[in-house]
C-alpha cells in the first residue's frame, strides 16, 4: 500500500502545483501591451518611363534606371 500511497501524493502535488501556477496569472499579463504593427511604406504609383528617375540623378527612368 505504500507504492499506492506515493502516487496519490505525487498526483496531488503536481495537482497543487498547477493550481498555484493558474492563480499566479498568465506571465506577462502586468506588462504593457505591444503598440499596433506599423504598415510598410510603399509607393503609391510606380514610375512611369518619362517620370524622372526616383534615384535622384535627374535623368528619365528609361534612360537611368529602367534599362
């Protein structure tokens, strides 16, 4: 009877164990929230083959950097 009465005590530890964990809280759960994800930035239109060249060296797309 005394391996049965083991397992009652070890079942019954790991039960009062899990019950301390739940009544702690979930981790984190004081912390601030994340702040809301940031959209990427994309153009709004892309570049047409007569629009100058968004890299800055002032010549058309076509010429510069549409090859």
């Amino acid at each position: 009877m005394a391996i049965n009465d083991d397992r009652v005590d070890k079942r019954y530890d790991k039960k009062r164990e899990k019950e301390e964990r739940t009544k702690a809280g979930i981790p984190g759960e004081d912390e601030e929230p994340l702040p809301p994800p940031v959209k990427p930035i994309h153009a709004d239109e892309s570049v047409g083959r007569n629009d100058p060249c968004p890299c800055g060296s002032g010549k058309k797309y076509k010429k510069c950097c549409g090859k």
